[in-house]
C-alpha cells in the first residue's frame, strides 16, 4: 500500500477503494472527508463530541453521512483503532502525536497526513496554484492577510488559506481555481505535512510554545523547519531571530533556492529591511549590490493607527519578501499594505479617555508574542495573565520593566507573573483582580485607568492563554474593549 500512497500526489490519480479513517470532524476533518470521499475513497469518520449536542457537528455530520461515510462518534472511536483495515489516517491538526489512536496507527505502520498534506496531494496535476508558505511562534496571520492583499494588488486571484481559518482543502476544491495561495502553517499542521514543496518560505519567529504538545522545544523547532523544505525560490528568514536563519541553513531545498533575509535594520544584499523610512528590497532587484528598489513607507504599514509597531514592520516585511519571490511588482507591494487593515484584537485601539490610550493586543497569547506588544509603546499599564501552558515570563518582564507604570494581572496564572514583577521590576505597582466573572475586565480596567497618566497606554497583552476565564482571546478583547467604553462613558456623564 505504502506504493500506491506514494503516487497519490494529485487529484487525477486513483484514489477510489482507499481505506481511510478521518480522525477529528471540526472544520478541516470535514473538509478533508468530502474531499475523499468525492475521490472515491472509503471513510470512517471518527469524532469524540456528540452530534446531538453539538450543532455544527451535527450539521457536518447529516452532510457526510447524505455522501457516504462512515460516521462514528464517542470516546471508545477516538481512543483505539477500528477493526477494519486502513490504507491510511487522516488525523485533525490539534491531534498530538501520542493521542491514543494516532500512537497505535504509528505502532502498525499505518501512514498519518495532516489535512495540509491531503490538500497538497489533491491539487491539480496540471496548473496547480503555487502556495507561498508562512509559519512563526507569532505573526503568521497578519503576514498571510498583508501577503494576500498584495497579491490581489497585483490583480492575481489569491485566498488565505490554512491556519488563518478558510481550510486548504476547500480552496483546493474550489471549481474556480486560484492563481496562488498565501498559506498560514501552524507547528501542528507542518508535523503532518511531508510533501509539500512552497514557492516560497518563510518562518518569521521562534520562541518556545506548544512544547506539551510536541514533547519538546527541539521538536517544535523541527516542526517549524519543515516549511522550507523543498522550497522552489526563496526560503526567508528573520535576521534578528538567528535560529530562523539555522533552520533555512538545515533545509534540503530545490536547486536555486535562494536564502533572502529581512531585517529592522539596513539590508544587505539579498535582504529587506528599512532605510530611513522605506521598506527596502536588495533581494529582488538586479543590481542588487549597489541598488535597491522602494517598496513602501512605514507610513503605508501604519495604515491609521497612530503608531506602527516593529513587529508589524517585520511582518510587512516578510510578506514583502514572499510576494516578490513570487514575482510581485513594488508598486502592488505598497498597495497592499494600503489597502491592508488588521484583524481585530491585534495592538487594536479600544479607546482613549483622560488622555491615555486603551490597546487591546489579547491575540498577545504567549510571553513572546507579549513582548512584540510591549516593545511598541513606552509608557505602559499593562494588563497580564491567564494561562501561562508552562511558559517562563522572568525574560520577558526583566526585558521591559523599565517600560511598566503599573501591571494589572488577571487569570489562573497570574501569581507567576506577580513573582517576576517582584524580582525583576519590584517598585512597580501591581493589581491583583482575583475575579472571572462576566464583571471582572470592569474591575481591571477602573484599576489600570487608576494606574495610569496622562500619554500613557493601557495594554492588554495578556501573555497567554484565555480559556480560564474567556472563550477564547477574542471575547477577552471583546470584553476589554466593552470595559473601555463603558468607562469612558460613565466619566462623560
């Protein structure tokens, strides 16, 4: 079998008889079982969840079960392999590596694709789309939608696709096709991923994250790695993150791959970076010795905020490098980033009052991702905490405690947070909001505007994970955001 999986590397070869079991049906393991199953594969369709208490389960599942699979929900179908024979598994990317039933399919040698590996062998033999492939600890979605922008500039008919939310396979699938992708690649989902081979790379950033569910920080390196290889063009990394660089050095990339870093700083040749303040490309320009082309203006990346912060620089950036490997014109480069508007929750305004700025950065999930934030402004009430999945903040507070007018930490983890702020930044004031109720973001508010002066920013960067008290990072921005107005309100009254 291991010989007919190999030459599955398009959707015209014969896919029709093979036995697979999808595991997960959230988005893309729906996605992933329509797309089988239109090619004529058996699928089991396993899923922990209820589809009589999960509506849009439910709803997937009535769809799949009309087309013919084999659907099979609880736990007992998601621990332990079925008892029929499998050419393959297709497993959800949240899946770990030691979930039950993807450990025993790895003890009986059954192969395990991702649903980025599936899409991949499921393109066009002919005129496929080319992707042009973006992961990194933080950034990867504002660079996949600056990128996308850029490319429809250029009049190209692209989509974000991936982990920004629209699943591969659908695009994949699409009647209409497309003239190239922009592809946001978690460290899950490149674990999966073997074949793919992207026009162009890049991985913005490396910090620790996810180490529980790779088992460790060497793995979800490795992982991270994985999406420059087979790089056609250009494998682009972050000349001030070193290990981006390592990576794009240990790749075994195609014939005339070319390395092409961005940088904050003066570029050299072969690299994007800012002079004065233009966005610079010595990469893909003739003459790139002696000469570089202009791309755009840090006033372009700043679009209508009132500042621009280095990491959306360094997105901007990076996006740039991917669009003109792909042979973008300067001019739609700067277009794009124009025409570019972050989603929200991103260092987004939530409001101002009394002279200070309320920021609501809550995407700011993890210590390094905080940091980004933090290193945008000077003067900074910062609002921290939640859940911390095991990840040191002692570098992160030493880094930017002289930045700090007060810290208002909230969430399960916060007494890590409070432990640093004493070693490392102990005149700093700290307010400790203890509640997780609907009206806690109130309380913490009332306490960082109490905290704060005149030209100061409130910055929720919380650090972490939400999930101790919020749904997700977007309702705790959304609540924050809610808080902010209400206090300006009832001080306008």
């Amino acid at each position: 079998m291991t010989a007919r999986l190999d030459g599955l590397t398009h959707r015209e070869a014969d896919w029709t008889g093979l036995r697979v079991l999808v595991a997960g049906l959230g988005v893309s393991g729906f996605a992933a079982t329509d797309a089988l199953l239109e090619r004529g594969a058996q699928v089991i369709a396993v899923d922990a969840a209820d589809p009589d208490t999960h509506a849009a389960l439910g709803e997937r599942a009535r769809i799949l079960d009309i087309l013919g699979a084999d659907l099979r929900f609880g736990e007992a179908h998601v621990t332990s392999l079925p008892e029929e024979e499998l050419d393959l598994v297709v497993t959800s990317p949240g899946w770990p590596p030691h979930q039950p039933l993807l450990a025993a399919a790895a003890a009986r040698g059954i192969p395990i694709w991702g649903e980025v590996e599936l899409a991949w062998r499921l393109r066009p033999a002919e005129g496929a789309a080319p992707w042009l492939c973006i992961t990194g600890t933080n950034g990867k979605t504002t660079t996949v939608q600056m990128l996308t922008s850029m490319l429809r500039a250029a009049g190209l008919r692209a989509k974000s696709v991936g982990n920004v939310g629209t699943p591969i396979l659908e695009a994949i699938m699409d009647p209409t096709p497309h003239d190239v992708l922009a592809v946001e690649l978690s460290s899950f989902q490149l674990h999966w991923s073997d074949s793919i081979r992207p026009r162009a790379s890049v991985c913005l950033n490396v910090a620790p994250d996810h180490v529980d569910w790779h088992g460790s920080y060497e793995e979800y390196l490795r992982a991270k790695g994985k999406v420059y290889a087979g790089t056609e063009v250009a494998c682009v990394y972050n000349e001030q993150d070193p290990q981006t660089r390592t990576l794009v050095e240990d790749a075994d990339v195609q014939e005339g791959c070319r390395a092409v870093g961005f940088t904050l700083g003066l570029p050299a040749p072969s690299m994007i970076g800012v002079v004065d303040d233009v966005l610079a490309d010595r990469a893909f320009v003739a003459e790139r010795r002696t000469s570089a082309a202009e791309l755009a203006t840090l006033d372009d990346v700043r679009g209508d905020a009132p500042t621009v912060a280095p990491h959306q620089v360094a997105n901007a950036l990076a996006a740039a490098a991917l669009a003109r490997a792909h042979g973008i014109p300067t001019a739609a480069v700067r277009q794009g980033l124009r025409d570019f508007r972050p989603e929200p929750h991103r260092i987004a305004e939530a409001g101002s009052w009394a002279g200070v700025r309320y920021v609501d950065d809550s995407k700011a999930t993890n210590p390094h991702a905080a940091a980004a934030s933090l290193a945008a402004f000077e003067d900074i009430v910062w609002v921290a905490g939640g859940l911390l999945k095991g990840a040191d903040v002692d570098d992160l507070v030493r880094d930017h405690a002289r930045r700090l007018r007060g810290v208002v930490l909230i969430g399960r983890d916060r007494d890590q947070i409070a432990q640093a702020l004493a070693r490392h930044a102990p005149d700093v004031p700290v307010v400790e909001v203890s509640a997780t109720d609907t009206g806690a973001m109130d309380q913490v508010v009332s306490a960082a505007a109490e905290l704060a002066r005149a030209g100061d920013v409130v910055l929720l960067a919380p650090a972490a994970a939400s999930m101790d008290m919020f749904a997700n990072y977007g309702a705790r921005g959304d609540a924050f955001v809610d808080s902010v107005r209400r206090l300006s309100g009832a001080a306008g009254e």
